[in-house]
C-alpha cells in the first residue's frame, strides 16, 4: 500500500526539480568572466515563444525516462512504470503517441544539438577575442555567424514542433498545446542580456553572455 505514495512523492519531487529549472536564468558571466563592472540590474523576463515551451516539455519527458530507468535497474518495476508513464496518463495518450512524442523529442534535441555544435567553437573563438579587446571593441569577429547558426537552431525546434503536431493528429495535438501553454508557458521566460544577438536555450551552457539563455534541465 505505500508504494504509491513513494511514486507519487518521487514525482512530486521531479516536477518541483523541472519547474525550479524551467525558470529563467540570466547569467552574469560575460564569457567566462564573473559579473561585469558594468552589469546593472536583471532585465525583465519575457514569456518564451511556444516552440521553445515544447522544447523544455520534451526534455522533461525524458528526464522522466532516464529516472524510470534508474529505478527499474534498482529493483523498483513498479515505481518506473509509474514515472515513465507519468505524463502519457496525464495527456490521456495512447501507447502509439507516447511513442511518436518520445522519438520526437530525441530527434529535436539530435538536430538542434548538431547546427549548435557548429556555433561553439565559433563562440570559443569570440570569448578569446572579447579577452583581448574588452567590450568596448564592439561585436566579437563570429558574432553574426552564430547569430545565423542560432536562427538555424530556432527553426530546427520550430519545424520539428510542426512535424510532431502532424504526426499526433489534431485532437491529441490540441491537448498536448492545451497542457504546455497552461501549466508550462507561465513558467518558461527569458532574459535579454545586454549586447546580446543570439541565445543558447540551455541552462548548461558553459558559454553564456553575450548569448541570451533560458532555462533548461
């Protein structure tokens, strides 16, 4: 009889951890360097656009997973039942569309991943280069290159929110956006970091300003 209360207090515990992690973070590191003597006050926050929200949904779903996993390997079959089917029985989803999410998300987070990995040595080389020269130099040499390459990023997350939708099916799509635009949208925002142009959605991001971040696990 206990043990659904350590499922459900296992999950409470992950949901708090998700949404402590899905608030936005504006880092004061201007590429490598502690707080900036010219740092002022963190600007406001703003709602993230929507296919970012997916995004972080997404990556949540695989937390979930990997838990599940860990707690299948400790002996624990039912309490990774529970996780690992924590949200397909919150949307009300079948076997088949919990699928088609889950292969969604690691597709997403495989191609959005490659076009960034371009974008970092590039950002590696700016850092050096904003040693050097400081700020007041201007831009650093890559910084419209990895504009671009974040723009690509963006699309990448954008038409694969798209192609989930299709693949869902009208119904089970609307309860999908219905879910993440009522208990995750409120919850996603970003920050403008001064000077920014392009931005790292990854809160593990060893590269943060001049790039704009938002949260992420």
């Amino acid at each position: 009889m206990p043990r659904p209360l350590v499922v459900r207090s296992m999950l409470n515990r992950s949901v708090a951890l998700a949404l402590l992690l899905l608030c936005a973070v504006t880092v004061s590191i201007a590429l490598g360097q502690a707080n900036d003597a010219n740092s002022t006050a963190q600007p406001p926050s703003r709602p993230a656009p929507l296919h970012r929200v997916y995004w972080h949904f997404l990556r949540y779903q695989r937390h979930l997973d990997q838990r599940a996993a860990t707690l299948k390997q400790q002996g624990q079959p039912e309490a990774a039942q529970e996780m690992r089917t924590h949200l397909q029985r919150e949307l009300h989803f079948s076997n088949a569309q919990i699928a088609i999410l889950r292969q969604a998300g690691l597709q997403m987070e495989r191609d959005a991943d490659a076009v960034w990995a371009k974008a970092m040595p590039i950002m590696l080389q700016d850092r050096e280069w904003l040693k050097l020269n400081g700020r007041s130099a201007g831009p650093p040499p890559g910084h419209a290159q990895v504009h671009a390459l974040q723009e690509e990023r963006e699309g990448v997350i954008r038409d694969a929110v798209a192609q989930l939708n299709r693949r869902l099916g009208p119904k089970a799509a609307a309860r999908l956006q219905a879910r993440i635009e009522k208990e995750w949208a409120p919850r996603v925002t970003e920050h403008e970091i001064a000077g920014a142009r392009a931005h790292d959605p990854r809160i593990d991001s060893k590269l943060s300003a001049p790039y704009r971040l938002e949260a992420q696990q």
